[in-house]
C-alpha cells in the first residue's frame, strides 16, 4: 500500500472508503490484533491517549502487560480489522449491552488518519446495532484525546457521563 498517494490526493477519499472491508477477527490473530491496538494508540497523541501517559518512557516496560490484558478485557467480545486492501488500517472492538452496542475500543492507524476510516466505522457499527435491535451506541474517549472526540461529536455523540480519565458518549440511532 503507498500510503504517498493517499496523501498527496492521487487516490479520492471516496474510493478509499469503497475499498475499505471490515473483518472478523479469529482466534489465532487475537495476539496479532492486540499488538496493533497498542501500536496505533501508542502513536496517537505522542502516546498520552495509551492509559499510563508518556509513550517514550514507559511503553518497551508495559508492552507485554498491555497486550495481555487486552486479552482479558476483550474476552468474549468482537473484534474487527479494517482492511484496505490487505493492510489493517483501522481495528474496533464491540460489547452488547442490553439497549445499546457498545464500543470498547476503536483505532486507526497513524498514516491513515483524516481519510474518513473512524467514520466509516462508527457507521458499521451504527449499521450493526440496527440489526441487532439496539437504541444507542455508547463509547468511552479519554480525556486527553481530543482528536477522537472531535470525531465522536461529529457523528452525533453527546456526553453520558464523566468520569475521572475519561468521558462516556453516547448517541441515539
């Protein structure tokens, strides 16, 4: 994948999205999916948006860690690839709840930011809760990610709750 054309415009934001498949995760890239949750979030915002802060300190000593206990925290849940083409370039993670469908992770790779990749995720999801009968999508944003919460509140989500680190979202479908 050259990413170069992406981001000079030789390749229109609309055939990305065309060319964009969300996959189910099995069990034996469960791993392989943890390490890119990590990587993409460990290049967002210099690494402030992972739960314990600073990326360049403190990221080779809790690698493994985290990656283990995603294992934990997703367990039973759905996970998903974005792929353009074969290249992962996006993951998100869902939880059902009794009325809602609840969003426990999403992430985009760094290189394919602002290509409209965490749009058209909320939307598969958004889509995905329909079929499944929910009346909301929920979502928890740390608060020092300010980026995704301007996504967030873009597609409509309003602020639920406020906790200590973070912010609980919600919108209707």
């Amino acid at each position: 994948m050259d990413i170069k054309k992406f981001q000079k415009g030789a390749i229109a934001l609309k055939d990305i999205r065309r060319s964009l498949l969300v996959k189910p995760v099995r069990k034996s890239e469960h791993l392989s999916f943890n390490w890119r949750e990590f990587s993409f979030f460990n290049n967002s915002e210099h690494g402030s948006v992972l739960f314990f802060g600073s990326s360049r300190s403190l990221a080779p000593l809790a690698f493994l860690p985290y990656i283990l206990s995603l294992e934990l925290i997703f367990f039973r849940r759905k996970r998903y690839f974005v792929k353009l083409k074969q290249q992962a370039v996006g993951l998100f993670v869902l939880r059902e709840k009794h009325d809602a469908l609840y969003i426990s992770s999403l992430a985009v790779a760094p290189e394919f930011r602002r290509f409209g990749i965490a749009t058209y995720i909320l939307s598969y999801a958004e889509k995905l809760a329909r079929r499944l009968g929910k009346q909301r999508l929920e979502l928890s944003v740390l608060k020092l990610n300010t980026a995704a919460q301007r996504v967030y509140r873009k597609f409509g989500f309003m602020k639920k709750e406020e906790k200590k680190w973070s912010y609980v979202l919600s919108r209707k479908i």
